[in-house]
C-alpha cells in the first residue's frame, strides 16, 4: 500500500444514528475517509491502524451543503463515507464506552 493509512481514514463518525449501529452489536464502524481512496486502501488502512479484519467495506460520497451568509452563498465541501463490517469478535476501541 503506498498511502499512510492515516490519511486514508480520516475520522470515525460519532452521530446519534452510528451510536445506535454500534451499541445494537452489529459490527459496523462509520468513517469519514480521503475522497481519492477506494474499498480496498479504505479495508487494508482499516486493518492495519486498529488491527481488525474487515470483512466488507461500503462507500458513499457525500455532497457538500448550499449554504448562506448573508447575501453571500456558497457550498461545503463534498466528502466520502465508509461503513466498515468487522469480523465476529473484533471491535474499534473509539466507538466504546459511549
């Protein structure tokens, strides 16, 4: 893999909605990742910085925002998502305790 696999998985997703995935036990960890990364770079820098084994990776881009200040508009950036399904057993010490 020729990226660090810090700047492929930028930062986990910590909503009301991801909480509730990871308490029901379901093994999926939500990521915000670099837009240039595919499945494959997104599961090896999984693997490799929280040393799990990633069953499957799912992506999504996400459009950046219209948003208004003022007179002025202008648009969020746009980003990726990552939804990462860990095998039986393994878990992202991040997402405990909350």
């Amino acid at each position: 893999m020729s990226k660090d696999p810090r700047t492929i998985i930028l930062f986990p997703i910590r909503t009301e909605k991801t909480e509730d995935v990871v308490s029901r036990n379901l093994n999926k960890y939500y990521f915000r990742v670099a837009t240039t990364a595919n499945k494959i770079e997104i599961g090896k820098a999984a693997e490799e910085l929280f040393k799990v084994k990633v069953i499957k990776c799912e992506t999504m881009n996400v459009k950046g925002k219209l948003k208004r200040w003022g007179r002025t508009s202008g648009k969020r950036a746009s980003w990726k998502k990552a939804i990462l399904t860990l095998k039986e057993g393994d878990t992202i010490k991040l997402f405990e305790g909350v």
